[in-house]
C-alpha cells in the first residue's frame, strides 16, 4: 500500500475550508474540492473514501490544532487573570487570521456531518480551556456556574465579533479586542 502524500492531504484541507467557507457545507462535492485542489477526483477518493469522512477528519484536526493555538504563550505559573487573558486574545487572534477554519467549525457543530464521537474529541481538545475556567470557579474568581456556559459565553461573544469584524471588512484592534476581553470578564465575575 502506497503512503499517502500529506502534501495532498493539506491541498485537499485547504480547499475544502475555502470553498466551505464560501458555500457552506451542504455546497460542495467531492468533485469541487478535488477541483480547488488541483487533483484528481479519483486521488481525493484515494484519500477520503466520501465527504462524511472528509468533513470528521478535517474537524478533528481543525479543533485540535485551534486548541492548541488558544494557548500558545501562556504560562502555568501565571495568575488566573493573565491567563485567560492570553487564551481569550488568542482565541479572538486565531479566529480573525484563520477565519476559513472558525467558519468550518461552526457549521460542523450543526451538521450531521459531526456525530457524538466527534463532539467528544472536541471536548477533549478543549480540556486545558475547561481546566482553566474550573481553575477560575476554585479560586473564586468567577462565577460558580457549569463550565459549560463560561465557554459558550465566551466563544459566542467572539464569534459573533469576528464574524462582523471579518464581514465589514475590519481588523480588532488591540484596544478593541482589550474592550470586548473587559465585557467578557465582568459577565463571568
């Protein structure tokens, strides 16, 4: 059996995240991202045996990759403030630079193409930011509340953000982003 090429694995990811994000995940074939990615059709198949496969095996390296970004530079013997201050500015960073793959996230979570299974791997890629909201809730710093709800809260208010930051045509500034990290952290105090 032939070792498959990751160079084409990453042109087949890259195409498929552009043309999600310009149609949507219920708008592309395997035959328009073979296209975008200047491959055969027959070689995508070689790769992914159908979109359904396509789609789980780009979520899970979409999620795992991004949850890694979240806390690049952040320091274990930082206070609580100061590192979900980092994990929220990169968070925001991350999404405004890779906007293809925030837009693929979110429409996988409400798609059938992501099965419970996949929402687990999830889960586990995002353990050091529930860690962290727990560390929070020990320490009293902010509400006592499931961790759940500090995380939809704060990837709500950044979506949302980004999304029309990104759709206007706009950059957050640091001051902006500074804004928006201070309305977030009262919401949870």
């Amino acid at each position: 059996m032939r070792t498959k090429d990751e160079s084409k694995i990453a042109a087949i990811y890259k195409a498929t995240l552009s043309l999600v994000k310009e149609r949507g995940l219920a708008g592309i074939t395997m035959s328009d991202i073979s296209r975008e990615a200047s491959i055969a059709t027959g070689t995508l198949y070689i790769y992914f045996k159908n979109k359904d496969e396509l789609i789980k095996a780009l979520f899970c390296e979409c999620r795992e990759k991004s949850a890694k970004e979240y806390f690049a530079g952040v320091e274990a013997t930082e206070s609580f403030e100061e590192k979900m201050r980092t994990v929220f500015i990169n968070i925001v960073r991350y999404k405004m630079t890779h906007f293809d793959v925030s837009a693929f996230l979110e429409q996988s979570y409400h798609s059938p193409f992501v099965c419970i299974t996949d929402l687990k791997k999830k889960q586990k890629a995002l353990n050091p930011l529930f860690a962290l909201i727990e560390e929070g809730i020990e320490k009293k710093k902010i509400k006592n509340v499931a961790p759940d709800l500090v995380l939809s809260y704060l990837f709500g208010i950044v979506n949302e953000m980004v999304k029309k930051a990104y759709f206007s045509n706009k950059k957050l500034s640091s001051e902006t982003t500074g804004q928006l990290y201070a309305m977030f952290r009262d919401g949870i105090r």
